[in-house]
C-alpha cells in the first residue's frame, strides 16, 4: 500500500464519524414541514421569509461563490452565498457560511468550496469498503445528534455507488438514511467537483421518488457551471497544494478528512463541525411546497 493510499485510508476513517461519512445527510422538506393546504398563517412564517431573500431569476450568468460562475436557465433561481446561510435557517437547517443555493420547481441544491487543495484523482473506488467505515462510526455520530436534540440516522445503502468521471472531474453518490422520527427514507445525493485548489461541494435536497429526474437536471444545470480562470482542474502547476487524501476520502468526508492531519482529536472536531452544516431539522415532508413556493418568488420582481 502506498503511503498517499494509507494516508487516505486513514483520514477516511476518522471522517466516518460523521453519519454517511459526513456527506451532509440533508433531509428534504419544505419550509413549514407541511404538503401545500396544510401550513396555517403562523407556519407560512418562514416561507414567506424565504420569498424575500434576493434571489436571481435566470437566465443570467451567476457567481457561486468567489472561484466559479454558473450560467441559470430559465425557471431557475440563484441565492448567493452572502444569504445562503438565512435560507437554511429558515427551511430548517443549521445556518452556515459559504453556501449558494439553487433552487429549480421539485428540488434545491448548496453549493460550496472547500479549500483542500489538489485533489488526485487515481484513486480506484470501492464501495463496499467506504459503505462499512460509514456503518461502522454510525453510533458515534448518533451520540452527537441525540445531544443536539435530532433524530437518529442510520444508513441503508447506496442509491446510487460512489462513482467518478475524470472527464467532468466529478465525483457523485448517493446515499439512502433513516430517520428514528420516520418511516420515510432520506436520500442524500451529493456531488464533488474537482478544482485546482479545492472542490466545490454539490448537496441535491430532493425526493426518493424523483431522484432520477432531479439528478439528470442537476447534471444539466451544472453543464453551465465552470470554474474561473485559474481554478480549474487542468490549471495545476507543479508547487500547489496537494491534498493528502483522495477520492475516496471525499465521499467520507471531504475537507474534514483533510483536517485529521492536524491530529486526530483535532479533526474529529473540525469533521463534527462540518458535518452539521446542512442537517434539516424537523420532519421530512419531500419538499411540500416547494411548487408554491418557488411560483412565489417567480410572482414577484427578483434580484438579477
């Protein structure tokens, strides 16, 4: 085993602490937790909160953060970083720093950079060695929701494997949770996308039963994402920064996995932190609402 791979190996299962190896189990629901109909004056509180945020009706060519831009089609909308962390907050997730979120009629995704460096790409995945360290640290992460008053999550499987494609440079899996509050199951589909000196981390908040669908227009509206001039993958020069992981470190962690190299108590801490980023809160009613929601926004004059 080479001494990158073991390196790897080992950031990888410190970062597993986290449930589904810190991919940001996102549980998918709308604003007020309610099917359209349901929500009374007091719980359409928050969505029409959300109606208020600055969005960016497309078509128009977006920032995403200080590294890339993202051409937005028609019947999209753009929420730059500077409000993302509000709209979590409102629908129901731990407010955070650094996250654009965009926002299609079924489905709503975050996007942020994580600064880990070059990431190599040679890696061979496997998934059934990255599926048992997830399991494997899944009552140490539990451990941390129970104190934060969430419900516990366990993982069922892949929805769809880790799996990488060196010519978009993205990596992309999708994982199946279950929450101790539903019977419903969580799909947490998350995307990596490799730059020069980072990636950018793709989180698709959506439904189990329109996961195809939503992955194929995800992919779609992500053909108009690019890194800026000097950012991208193939932009490397021999002196960057070098993450000491690889790919499949980044299914089980990303940046936090980078951070163990600091020491072990050290990045189990920051992996903790990083984990809660993006973890709703309260239900999962498969983003009712959303149609309303969005039908909302679009009624209205929107930041552009």
């Amino acid at each position: 085993m080479s001494d990158h791979s073991w390196r790897a190996r080992a950031c990888a299962a410190a970062a597993a602490v986290l449930v589904a190896g810190g991919s940001l189990p996102v549980s998918a629901q709308s604003a007020d937790g309610k099917p359209d109909g349901g929500a009374d004056a007091a719980q359409d509180g928050p969505r029409s909160e959300i109606a208020k945020l600055p969005w960016q009706r497309g078509p128009l060519n977006g920032a995403v953060g200080s590294r890339a831009h993202l051409d937005l089609g028609q019947d999209m909308l753009l929420l730059p970083e500077a409000d993302g962390s509000r709209f979590l907050e409102l629908s129901g997730n731990l407010p955070s720093p650094g996250e654009t979120i965009l926002m299609s009629r079924g489905w709503w995704a975050t996007l942020s950079f994580d600064e880990t460096g070059y990431v190599k790409d040679d890696e061979k995945l496997d998934a059934d060695e990255i599926l048992k360290s997830m399991r494997s640290h899944e009552e140490q992460s539990n451990g941390e929701r129970r104190k934060r008053g969430f419900a516990e999550l366990t993982t069922d499987g892949w929805i769809v494997p880790p799996h990488y494609d060196p010519n978009t440079k993205y990596l992309e899996w999708g994982v199946k949770l279950r929450a101790s509050d539903s019977p419903e199951p969580i799909v947490n589909y998350t995307m990596r996308l490799l730059g020069r000196h980072g990636v950018e981390s793709v989180v698709l908040v959506t439904s189990p039963q329109t996961l195809d669908r939503d992955v194929q227009e995800l992919h779609k509206v992500l053909g108009g994402f690019t890194f800026d001039g000097g950012e991208k993958y193939s932009e490397f020069r021999p002196g960057d920064h070098v993450a000491e992981f690889g790919l499949g470190a980044l299914v089980l962690g990303g940046a936090a996995a980078a951070a163990v190299k600091g020491g072990w108590f050290k990045g189990l801490l920051v992996a903790l932190a990083a984990g809660w980023k993006v973890v709703a809160a309260a239900g999962i009613a498969v983003l009712a609402g959303l149609g309303k929601l969005v039908s909302r926004i679009f009624g209205r004059k929107t930041t552009s």
